[in-house]
C-alpha cells in the first residue's frame, strides 16, 4: 500500500519529449522572465545537461519551468549563430576568463547532444483540477524529488561548471 505521508512513495507523472517550440505558455502567466537567468540556465545546460524537467499538462500547455524552456530555445538560437554572437551574449567575465572558441563550439553543439529529441518534461494531467490542486501538485513535482547530490556528484558538477566557463565566487 502506498503511505500518503512519504513522499518518497509519490509517483511522478510520465515524461515524454516535446519540440520545445510546441511547448504552449498559460495565458495567465504573466511571470516576467530573467534574460541573466535564461542566459546562466543554457550555460548550465551545457556543463550538466537539463537535471529537472519543465512541467507541461496534457494539452502542452507549460505548468513550470519558463526559464527551462527558454534556455533551451536558446540553446537551439545558438546552434548556427555566429561564435561572436555566441560570445557577447553568454561571456560573463571576458577580461578574467574569455569563453574560448573550443568553449563556444561545445555551447553551439549542446542543443544537439541533449535535446536534438526534443526537451524532456513531465506531464500531469490536470482534467477535473482546480487551479489550487494543479499548483500543489506543480510543487510537489517539483521539490519532492529533488535528488540530493553526493559530495563525489557535486564537485563533478562544479568542475563541470568551471570546465563550461563559471567561476566560482565564494
């Protein structure tokens, strides 16, 4: 039987891939977006890959996950633009640490790798919820499988990270 009080027991809805473009926005989502955050999220992308999946329903229309979703847009922008371009939009610290052309050609190819099927999302078929019910189930998607990294898994991130451009500042 499953105990409604772990959360460990919670099934996550199906995944499935999707054309990010086919991705729909909610008409009452009037969240603005962070160009920064979109920015920092595709650089993320391109050391460790897409490690929490957006949240569509059953019509694709997006539940969580904006900035997922525009990173790997993007991400797809960047497949044949020029490096420059590439460079002006994504080079955080270019007196310190320059984004080199190796570094610019992995971020070119990094829609290929990853998301070339699509971008992966959950979905929850939200039929018969209302809108307090779909944001808690939203929430939980989102927060109650997060995994929790080893410390072996967290500075393979991080070098990964720093291998993609990031620096570190604390």
């Amino acid at each position: 039987a499953m105990d409604e009080a772990d959360p460990s027991s919670m099934k996550l809805p199906p995944v499935k891939f999707i054309a990010v473009e086919a991705i729909k926005s909610r008409e009452q989502d009037l969240r603005t977006l962070s160009a920064d955050h979109v920015v920092d999220l595709a650089m993320s992308f391109v050391a460790v890959g897409l490690l929490q999946f957006p949240v569509v329903d059953q019509n694709d229309v997006l539940l969580a996950g904006a900035h997922r979703r525009e990173a790997v847009a993007l991400l797809k922008a960047w497949r044949g633009a020029p490096l420059e371009e590439i460079r002006s939009l994504a080079e955080r610290d270019p007196e310190g640490d320059p984004l080199s052309d190796d570094d610019l050609r992995r971020i070119q190819g990094t829609y290929d790798k990853y998301f070339s099927r699509g971008i992966v999302v959950h979905v929850l078929d939200t039929s018969g919820m209302d809108e307090a019910d779909i944001q808690l189930k939203v929430e939980t998607i989102e927060n109650e499988k997060r995994k929790d990294f080893t410390k072996d898994e967290l500075m393979r991130i991080v070098s990964r990270l720093e291998d993609a451009g990031y620096k570190r500042t604390a």
